[in-house]
C-alpha cells in the first residue's frame, strides 16, 4: 500500500467512526487565584483529580470539591489566571504518557522532555494514580537486586519487588547508594537490564544534571529515566512526580519487566505536600503535615510489587530517600516511611566522619525480606560476616574501658577492624557479587588477619584483579550463586597463598 | 448570620420568579457591609442558576419567538436571554448555569480540528 493510500485509509476509517452529536462542556468561572490554588465556581460534574484547562492555556488538577468552589492546583506559576476567567473540563485523570522512547531520557512528571530532545510519540496513558496490586496477584519476594555494593549486598540484601529506605543526614551519600545500584544493573551479560527510574523531587538543578552526568558517564542511562522536579519547579509538579514515576514503572511492569525506582527524596515531597495542603486550607496536623501525609507515601510505596507468574511476574523495587536533621530517625516523617517500607539503610554521620565510607550503620539498618532472596553464595559468607560485627561492637565498645585484653579478644577486635574495613568502598565502584564474596570470604577464613590494615584495600583491589587473571573459573562458578565446594573452597584457598607470595 | 440564612433572604427577595426591587432595598438596609456582600455574591449565583442563554448566529424576531417557545417547554423555571454571536455561522449555543451545549457548525468545526488523527 503506499503512502497516499495509507492516509486517505485513515481519513475513511476516521469518517466511519465520525458523529455529529451535540457537545456538551461543563465550565467554571475562576473567583480566586491565590499561591498557585484557584477557586473556581460552576463545575459541578467535574471530579476529583481531574485536570482542567483556563482559558489563557494554563492547565491544574482538582484537590477539593467543595459545596459551590472547586480547589484547583495549578501546573504552571497562573500569572495570567484572573478572576472571572473561564476554566473548563477536560474529562482526563491525571495520567502520563508511556512509551518504550522514554528510556535514556529525562522528563518532567507530566512526560514532556526536559532534556532537550525530540518529541516522544503519544502511546499509552498511564494513570498517576492507581491501587496497588493485591495479595492474589502477588507472590513473595525470591529474586536477589544486586546493588554492588558489599556491606548492602551481604548484611541488608534487597529483593526485587522489596521497599527499602534510604535514610540519613544530607551529604552522607544516600543518592551515592542509589546511584551505584543503577549503575550495577548494567553489564548483566544475557540478561535483560532492569530498567531504573530516577524520580528527583525538590532537589537542585546541578544536583540533577550532575545525576543524569554520571550515569550517561557509566553506561547506565540508555536503560534508565530520569523524571526530574527540581525546586524551581511549582509545589504541584514535585507533588505528582514519585507517582509520575510509578505510572512509567507500571508501563514496563505490565510487559513482565524488572524496574528499580528510586524516590530522591520523600522528604521533600513530604513537603510539597504540606505546602499544597496548606494553601487549599486543609486542617495542619503535627509538623502542620495535613492528616493523610500517612497515606501520601503508604499509596506510593504499597505499589512496589513482585507480580507473580500468571500476572507476568515482574517487579518494582522502590529505593525512597529520607534526610534526617541531625541522625533523628524518630522524626514524622521518618517513622511513617520506616513503618511502610520492608527496612532502611541507615547511614550515619559519626561513621561518615571516620572514614566508613558508605557509611552504614549495620546495628540499625535492616531489611525484613531481602534474606529470602539472597543467593545461597552470598548466605554462605554474609552469616559468618553479621555475627563477627555482632561481636566486635559489642567488644569494641567494651575495651574502651579497659587497657589489658585477652589474647582471645584481641584477636576478634582486630577481625573487627579488618571486617569493617573491607566493607568499605569507594563511589561509583559497584562489584560484581562474584567478587564481593570473594572479599567477604577473605575476611571471615581469617586470611587478612597478618595483613596491615591501611594496606587491606590495595591488597583487596589486586587480589581481585589475581583471580581474574590466574582464576576466572572462581569468578564463574560463584556467579551461578551456589553454595562454592570443596574443591572452589580449596582453590580460593591455594590463589590466596599464591598471592601473598606476590603482594608487597 | 449564616450561609442558609442569605440563601433564604435570596429566595425572598423574588416575587413570582422575579428580582423584586423594593424586597432587595428593605434585605440591603438591615444587613451590615459583610453580610450584603455575601448577599449580592449569592444574588449573582441565584441569578446565573435561573438564567438560559441563547446564543444565536442572527437575530430574526421570528426565530427567536420559535426557539423561546421551544426551550420555555424544556426549561420551564428558566429565566431565557437571547445573544447574538456570528462566530458559529449556523445552529445555536445554549449555556445553562456551567453546562454549555454545543449545537453550532463552529462547534463541530473545533471537535474536527481537535479530532483530527493525521
């Protein structure tokens, strides 16, 4: 058929369908336009959360059915919105348009590119908001998100399908965490990369453009979406674009996917919020939060999910972000996070300052469900790992008060040292999990024990590189992620020998 | 005074389904500057409620007695106001309240434009 065909095919089929039937439109006459809310009278079939269009080309959503006014939330600043300017229905939920284009490209929460790119093609509305799936189509997290970094993979293991926070002051490298688990889901050799969806809310814009740097630098951003809300952006747009997000998630869900989504930060959000709440003048709460800020973020993170098989049996894996004031993780919105989500990395100033860096705090971080889904590779060391840290915190705070210790005690606080040294890792250094536990294994056997400690992190680096060079099979058979055998055992065992023969 | 109280007064303030002038003077005398502004504010709204516009695309007195005699049967209670707008070259427009019904060639002219897939 050619082209011409083609076209004229369409205009027949668009007659076909052509009614002329009376239009029949509900409008509304602004009455107010104050910090991006307008009141408006007359839509009296409009409802709730559907956007409307003013006449000067300015588009809201509706918060608030009231008995004569509608509340509308504005998308853009309104300067021109005045009163008695009609505003009409436009029949539409919020919803954003989802295609398979939006990878590698950074948009705003209502889809429209911001990176200065084409046009992405009209494909599927996806609605901001929806319920989450229920128990039925559900099934219990058992499949590992490997985020590359040691202390996470081994002590708080994420799951896919899991929620797991990420809290702690500003400037502790909480975006590190996440930005390193987007660049780990590359180089899946035969595997489809899950796909990873950055939602920056109330952030700087240099925060953001240094983000998208990053993982355009690393390889990860043709797998990845940014959905950016900077500051500068009016409260409704931060407001909508963790949901925003979610709805793309939700697109690559239904085609049996794997997504990580990552929420930076919901403090924010939580802020934008009560800003909104404030100015529709809904009653202020503790914090002068309004009283559903609970189920702002319940909504949000109830639809992180592992579907089962019959439903395609992908996943959503959320990462939200929280900024702490001072480590007070028993702050409003700190707790209500911590008490949706399935655990939290916890990171901590005082370990910052020492030099542990990522600086996870092990006593307080958790994760609920993650065990279930870490291989049995990784079980095989990590449960030696939790209980030698166990140990040393409990012991290292204990010798402070006493100068003369047991040979044997001694002996578990240098472990210690060791332990907490190897965890360490440098920012934007994800390894592959075959290599983790080549590391956490060194520790563990005690095979760093006549190692100098400042020399722990070159030995661990060229060791690494050792066993890629003289020992990949070690490398491939720990990647499948079985228990490692006797005879892998005796072979990391005889290439560690080997190696502190070489190293200096 | 409250809310249902004003709307009371302005459902008092009609005789036989129109403003009555001398009712409107006595209400406006007794309320204080707050109180006659919600009035007036709710006056505005009574009005538009009980007001039909008829937008037509040319004024022929015939016409007019036609369409008024048609649209007193649908909307009896209906005050009807007659405007003329040449934009929507044929047919008629009806507002009622926030309801607009769309019978012009210019509406379904826009409902084209905005249809169109090509």
């Amino acid at each position: 058929m050619t082209e011409a065909e083609e076209i004229i095919k369409k205009l027949e089929q668009n007659l076909s369908s052509f009614e002329i039937s009376p239009k029949v439109q509900n409008i509304g006459t602004v009455e107010t336009n104050t910090d991006g809310v307008v009141r408006a009278s007359g839509l009296s079939q409009a409802v709730m959360g559907e956007i409307v269009e003013f006449e000067t080309g300015d588009r809201g959503v509706i918060l608030n059915l009231d008995q004569d006014f509608v509340s509308i939330i504005l998308f853009s600043k309104g300067e021109k919105i005045k009163e008695g300017n009609k505003v009409k229905r436009t029949g539409n939920l919020l919803s954003v348009n989802v295609s398979e284009e939006l990878l590698g490209r950074v948009v705003n929460p209502l889809g429209e590119p911001q990176d200065g790119k084409s046009k992405i093609k009209k494909n599927k509305l996806m609605p901001l908001e929806k319920i989450a799936p229920g128990v039925i189509e559900r099934e219990p997290v058992n499949t590992p998100l490997k985020t590359g970094i040691k202390a996470i993979d081994a002590l708080i293991p994420i799951g896919r399908g899991q929620r797991e926070l990420i809290i702690g002051d500003r400037g502790l490298g909480k975006t590190a965490i996440a930005i390193d688990t987007i660049i780990n889901q590359r180089n899946k050799t035969g595997k489809k990369p899950v796909i990873c969806i950055y939602v920056a809310i109330g952030q700087k814009q240099s925060n953001i453009a240094r983000v998208i740097g990053k993982l355009e630098e690393e390889g990860a951003l043709s797998f990845s979406i940014i959905v950016s809300a900077p500051s500068s952006f009016p409260a409704t747009l931060q407001y909508i674009a963790p949901y925003a997000g979610c709805a793309i998630a939700e697109y690559f869900l239904e085609k049996g996917e794997d997504i990580l989504i990552v929420y930076d930060d919901l403090t924010k959000h939580a802020w934008a919020y009560r800003q909104l709440s404030l100015v529709l003048r809904r009653p202020a709460g503790r914090e002068a939060y309004p009283g559903d800020i609970f189920y702002l973020h319940s909504r949000l993170l109830e639809r992180a999910v592992k579907l089962n098989g019959d439903n395609g049996g992908g996943s959503i894996t959320a990462l939200p972000i929280i900024e702490t004031q001072a480590n007070d993780i028993s702050a409003y919105i700190p707790t209500n996070v911590i008490s949706i989500t399935d655990g939290q990395i916890f990171l901590q100033s005082d370990l910052f300052n020492a030099g542990q860096r990522p600086a996870i705090n092990i006593g307080t971080s958790v994760s609920r469900v993650g065990g279930s889904a870490q291989t049995q590779a990784m079980k095989s060391v990590a449960g030696k790992l939790k209980l030698e840290l166990a140990q040393y915190r409990e012991l290292a705070a204990f010798s402070q008060f006493g100068s003369e210790l047991d040979p044997e005690t001694a002996k578990l606080l240098e472990r210690g040292k060791r332990t907490s040294e190897i965890l360490k890792q440098g920012q934007y250094n994800p390894l592959p999990e075959s290599l983790e536990i080549l590391s956490i294994w060194l520790v563990t056997n005690g095979h760093l024990d006549d190692t100098p400690i400042e020399k722990l992190q070159s030995f661990e680096r060229e060791f690494h590189e050792f066993v890629k060079r003289s020992e990949p099979k070690i490398l491939d058979f720990l990647l499948i992620g079985e228990k490692p055998s006797e005879e892998i055992i005796k072979r990391m065992e005889k290439a560690v020998s080997e190696f502190k023969k070489i190293f200096k | 005074m409250n809310r249902k109280q004003i709307e009371k007064l302005v459902c008092l303030s009609y005789t036989k389904g129109r403003l009555d002038e001398v009712k409107v003077q006595k209400i406006s005398r007794i309320l204080s500057k707050r109180l006659l502004k919600e009035y007036i504010k709710f006056l505005k709204r009574y009005e538009q409620k009980n007001k039909l516009i008829i937008v037509i695309s040319q004024s022929d007195p015939k016409e007019i007695i036609k369409i008024r005699k048609h649209y007193e049967k649908i909307f009896p209670k209906k005050n009807i106001v007659f405007q003329e707008d040449k934009t929507l070259i044929g047919g008629i427009k009806i507002i009622d309240n926030d309801k607009i019904y769309e019978f012009s060639l210019k509406g379904i002219f826009d409902e084209l434009i905005n249809n169109q897939t090509l």
